[in-house]
C-alpha cells in the first residue's frame, strides 16, 4: 500500500481537463509545499511535470497545473491530448526520517 | 545535455549482491544530491535511498536499510548501490536521479534488477 493515495485510473476527451487527485497526511503533503508530479510513458523513465506543488520546469507544457489544500494535491491536465496518455505519480517530502513518499500511480486514459 | 546512465543489472539468485552503478554527465555532479528510485514490474515508484553532495548525509528506506549501501565518486562522475542480502520482493528497475528541490529530475534510463532461484 502506497503512502499517498492516487486514483487508479482516470479518462479524459481530447481537449477536455481532468484533475487527479493525491491525498496524503499531515505530516507528509499537509506539512510540506514540496509536492512533484511525473509522467510516464511505458518503458520509459518518469519525467518531472511539477515540483513544489505548483512550478513547471522548463519545457513542461502549460496545460499541466498543480494545487494543493491541505492533505490533498492536485494535478491538472487541459486541452487533453493523445500523448498525455500516460501514468501519472505524485511525490511529496515526508521529514528527514521518511524523506519522500509516492502515490501508486493514476493511468490516464486519452478516449 | 544532462544525461545518467545506469548500469550494473542482471539476474542474481536470493541472498546474492549486485552493485550498480550511474553515471552522470552534463551538469555539475558533485553540486547535487543524487537517489536510487525503484519500480518493480508493473507496480508503482519506491524511493530507495538517498546522498547529499558530499556523501556526508545519506538515507534508506526501511525496506533496503542494512542490506544496501549507497555511495558516490564526484571525481569519477559516478553514483553507486551496492545490494547485499537480495530479496525477490527486490526485484525492480532501478532509477539514479538528480535531486533537486526535494524531487527528482533527470531520472536516468533504468536497469533491471531480477532476483530468482
């Protein structure tokens, strides 16, 4: 069982928005603004899409926004498209001892 | 370009040891602190360990805590994980990343790790 909570699965149009969601505990995504999210295609490695709940790195699209309220983060994908059909993993720092957790991971489904 | 490349998988019996090794290029590898990530086939992300810049600060998960060790050569450009005492429940594609804002980015392509009689 993984320390944050994520959907299975989630399904999208093209060009529509979906949201997923990561709920955690307060001592790890409540404590902290130092929730990531990664993207990752099969049999590729994870890609950094948010960091610190809410920064894109560079040349990460806009259409992927990250929020967070209290032991919930969030992950927001617009405009929908083919290729963000992926698996979806949200991280958040957990203190010195835990350092980070991980979510068990959202497929997204691009219909 | 910021690249990491592992190496060091294979097939190993229960109780076995295997060292794999990540090699860093395109940044300045002895400014950052470096993880070990898995993914065990078709299961989700587990961080593995972690070291600071320095080698001075390192961390494990319990899972691994007192079988692996982790190190690294700044001069060398070259981040290790040394496994001992192998488990099946360790069997994984194994992940070096850069860290950096407590996440992790680049990850490197992965090496496969098969722990089996």
């Amino acid at each position: 069982q993984s320390a944050l909570t994520q959907p299975a699965s989630v399904s999208g149009s093209p060009g529509q928005s979906i949201t997923i969601s990561c709920t955690g505990t307060s001592s790890d995504v409540g404590s902290y603004n130092l929730v990531s999210w990664y993207q990752q295609h099969p049999g590729k490695a994870p890609k950094l899409m948010i960091y610190e709940v809410s920064k894109r790195p560079s040349g990460v699209s806009n259409r992927f926004s990250g929020s967070k309220s209290g032991n919930t983060a969030s992950l927001t994908i617009s405009g929908l498209q083919a290729e963000d059909e992926a698996d979806y993993y949200c991280c958040s720092y957990a203190g010195s001892s835990t350092y980070v957790v991980f979510g068990g991971g959202t497929k997204l489904t691009v219909l | 370009q910021v690249q990491l490349v592992e190496s060091g998988g294979g097939l190993v019996k229960p109780g076995g040891s295997l060292r794999l090794s990540c090699a860093a290029s395109g940044f300045t590898f002895s400014d950052y602190y470096m993880s070990w990530i898995r993914q065990a086939p078709g299961k989700g992300l587990e961080w593995v360990s972690y070291i600071s810049s320095s080698g001075s600060t390192i961390y494990y998960a319990d899972s691994v805590k007192g079988r692996f060790t982790i190190s690294r050569d700044n001069a060398k450009n070259s981040l290790y994980l040394q496994m001992n005492s192998l488990r099946a429940e360790d069997t994984a594609v194994y992940y070096c990343a850069r860290v950096a804002f407590f996440c992790f980015d680049p990850w490197g392509q992965g090496t496969l790790v098969t722990v089996s009689s």
